[in-house]
C-alpha cells in the first residue's frame, strides 16, 4: 500500500460508505500529517476488516472518510489471542505493557491488585487510547478488551476453567507455553507474595512457568512472556514442577 496511515473507526466500513472522523483525528491528519481532501488513509473498526478511504474533509470539530475497498478480511486476523493478566503498576510502566500487549496481540488485557502492587486504580481511557494507537501503529485489525482492575482472588474465581493460565514465577527452572486462547499472569514489581502462590497453586488451570533465569521487571516479563506463547512450538516455554524434589 501507498500509505500506512491507520485509523480505527467506530462505524461499520463497508464500499461507498461515508463514516466521521473525531476531532481528534481531524486533527491529527490536517495538522500533524499535512493530509488533506483526496489522500487515502486504511480505516479498520475490530469488525469488518481494513479498508481504503479517501479523506473527504478536515475540520476543527471532525471530519468525514469515503471508504473505498477492502484491503484485508477480518478472518486474518485470530480471533481470540491470549488474555494477559498483570500486576498493576505505576502508570507509565502500565502504559507500556498495554502498548506492547496490543503490539504482541493480546485479545484481553487484566490488570490485578495484588499484594506487592504499586497502584490502586486506572485511567481505562487512557489505557484504551493507548491500545488504539498501538493497534492503527501495528496493523491489527482489532483492538484488545481493557477491564478494570479486580483483585487476584476475583481474577482466579472467575477465569474459564478451560482456559488455561500460565504464571511467570521468578527463581523457578523450566517453561511449554499456552498457545492459543490460553493466558499469562505476570506480577507486579517485588512478584507475587507467598500467600498469592499458595492460592494459585490450588486451581487446576493454573501452570507456573519461568521466563529464564533471570529477574526481570514486570513490563519486560510480559513482552517475554506474550512473544514466547506465539513464537512457536509449546516447547518454547518449560512447564515449573511446583512441588520440586
């Protein structure tokens, strides 16, 4: 294509449709880009595909796209990655993770309280502004869900029971990884206390698994971590005995 320029629409994209443009992305055409009326932009909505459109008008309180034709179908995309589940953390340590868990394809996003977290609540605009333009930047053609924190105790009672859960547990050997519609949980800063293993240790659909032998922080635990589940065969990742000896 002649123009990576990605925007996602919140109206159904269909040939010869005519669909807003916020304000927001009014202005980011007209005064960031220096696009203007009859430059094309892909549009894509979670739903319906990518899509060619002509930028019809620029203004300060929006503007208008003229969708032209389908460049890729939705069903190349799969429609259920895995789901992360993070310790929350600081904000802009938050804002990565959900940056580069849209980027590596996340489908749903987690944050949890635990013990050992560094905040308490989140800005989940923000947090879904950020996804957006993380989705448009890297050619996703949908966006992941973003709940709102719950406590571990809530995360586990209420996670499918076939849906398996793998946990990144620091100073563990081994790894096989959850491909699929399975899930990661990694902890915050300081990992999770003894009390919250113990807890996980009880549900079935829970596997421990390590990232390797080192500590690392909580953001790049979760770009290891999503990079391992879709880089390959399960073997990338070494399944931890919890009980060893």
């Amino acid at each position: 294509m002649a123009t990576s320029i990605r925007l996602f629409i919140d109206a159904e994209l269909a040939a010869g449709r005519a669909v807003p443009a916020s304000a927001e992305q009014a202005h980011y055409l007209a005064h960031v880009l220096r696009r203007g009326p009859g430059e094309t932009v892909l549009l894509f909505n979670g739903a319906d595909g990518e899509w060619t459109a002509s930028i019809a008008q620029l203004g300060r309180r929006g503007g208008g796209l003229l969708v032209g034709e389908r460049t890729r179908a939705q069903a190349e995309e799969p429609a259920d990655g895995p789901w992360l589940a993070f310790g929350l953390l600081k904000r802009d340590a938050t804002d990565l993770v959900v940056q580069k868990a849209t980027e590596l394809g996340a489908s749903r996003i987690l944050p949890v309280l635990t013990a050992h977290g560094q905040a308490g609540r989140v800005n989940l605009a923000r947090l879904e502004a950020i996804a957006r333009e993380a989705a448009e930047q890297c050619e996703r053609l949908s966006l992941p869900r973003i709940d709102p924190p719950v406590s571990l105790p809530a995360l586990l009672a209420n996670w499918p029971a076939g849906r398996r859960l793998a946990v990144a547990v620091e100073r563990r050997a081994g790894l096989a990884g959850p491909a699929g519609q399975g899930g990661l949980l990694v902890g915050p800063e300081g990992g999770f206390s003894a009390a919250e293993l113990d807890a996980m240790a009880r549900h079935a659909f829970l596997e421990e698994v390590s990232l390797g032998p080192r500590i690392l922080r909580a953001e790049t635990a979760v770009i290891a971590g999503l990079a391992l589940i879709q880089s390959g065969p399960p073997a990338t990742l070494n399944r931890v005995d919890p009980h060893p000896g």
